[in-house]
C-alpha cells in the first residue's frame, strides 16, 4: 500500500509534478492547500484534455478530413487553455499560502494592509480559473458539432468539468471576497463572477441542444 504524502512537504514542491495519486493523497491530508481552487483549474484542465482528446480522434479519422482543418484549430485553443489551466493548480495555492503568511506576520501597522493584498490577490487567481474554463465552451461546442461521433460521450463529460470549473472557482472568489474591506474591489470582482455565471449558463445551454 502506498504511503500518504507527509503533511510537512516541501512547500515548494509544484503540484503539477506529483503523480495523480500523490496529488489526491495531498488533497486529502490536513494541509490547507491543495484546495477548492486548485481543484476548480483541475477539473477545468480535464476538460480540456477532453476536448484536446476528440480533436486527436477526429484528425486521425479520415472520415472527417473535411473538418482536419477546423478540428486542428479547436485542438490549438484547447491546448493553450490546458496549459494555463494547468499553470492556476499552483497558483492557486500559492496565493492561499500568501493569505496564511500574511495572517502570521507580526503585529504592526502594515499587518492588515498586507492581509488585505494578500486577499484580493487570492480571490483574482480564481476570477481567473473561471475565465478560462469558460472559455472552452467555445473549442468544445465546435468540436461536439464537427467532431468524432464516437466520442460524443466525451464531449458531455468535458461540459460536466467546465461547469464544475466555472463554478467551483466562482465559489473561491465569493469566500475571499466576504474578508476584503475594499467595497470597490468588492463590487467589482462581484460583478465580474456575475457575468461569468450568466455567460456559463447560456453557453451551456447552446453546448447541450
């Protein structure tokens, strides 16, 4: 039996880098990160891959060499948007590890200041998750009209994982947002993860018929 991942690993230690195993171990464990966040740019990279997948089975089908051209291009957007998605699991957790060592800090006039930066800059990386993930609404409705019919299958799965993205990193922002004291920035990001949710719905509404 394998053994779980020590809870004192190196802090440094990319996540991306770990086998899945090791990663689910440590999502597992008493550490606070990996988190919600890190999971939301997870499950969005998943979709991704996806997606990446049936335009693989679609240009080594000859049946559909009309659409080679199109396929190879959904292809191209979905793997630029797994790497970055792929480049947040991290991130994720960096910036929550920012928010910690900020609370840890000594006491002094600048502790909050610090707190608060550390805040915002944990509720932007999954603004940003969302974003992205949200974005692959575009590659996978092409690549589920165009694409492989075998592969359908995938292509529902792939609209699973971006919601799932979409909203789980939405829920990151939201709980970052309940500690920040800038009402602006507040408002802001709000209305952002606002128009990303109505976006998510109709795009997925489009995906689905």
């Amino acid at each position: 039996q394998k053994k779980m991942v020590k809870k004192n690993s190196t802090q440094d230690e990319q996540l991306v880098n770990l086998r899945l195993r090791a990663f689910l171990d440590k999502t597992a464990s008493a550490e606070p990160v990996p988190g919600g966040g890190s999971i939301a740019a997870m499950a969005g990279s998943a979709a991704a891959a996806l997606i990446s997948m049936v335009a693989h089975l679609t240009l080594t089908n000859g049946k559909y060499k009309k659409v080679h051209k199109e396929a190879n291009g959904i292809l191209e957007k979905s793997e630029y948007l797994r790497l970055k998605l792929i480049y947040l699991i991290d991130e994720d957790s960096k910036a929550f590890r920012k928010v910690m060592a900020a609370y840890k800090l000594p006491r002094s006039p600048n502790k909050q200041n610090e707190i608060q930066k550390s805040l915002f800059f944990a509720a932007k990386i999954p603004v940003e998750t969302a974003k992205i993930a949200l974005e692959l609404m575009n590659p996978l409705e092409k690549i589920s009209r165009i694409g492989n019919e075998n592969a359908i299958s995938d292509c529902g799965v792939a609209l699973h994982m971006i919601n799932a993205a979409v909203m789980s990193a939405l829920l990151n922002v939201n709980i970052n947002l309940k500690s920040i004291s800038n009402q602006a920035r507040v408002k802001k990001l709000a209305e952002m993860c606002a128009v990303i949710k109505k976006t998510l719905l109709k795009k997925k509404e489009k995906v689905e018929k």
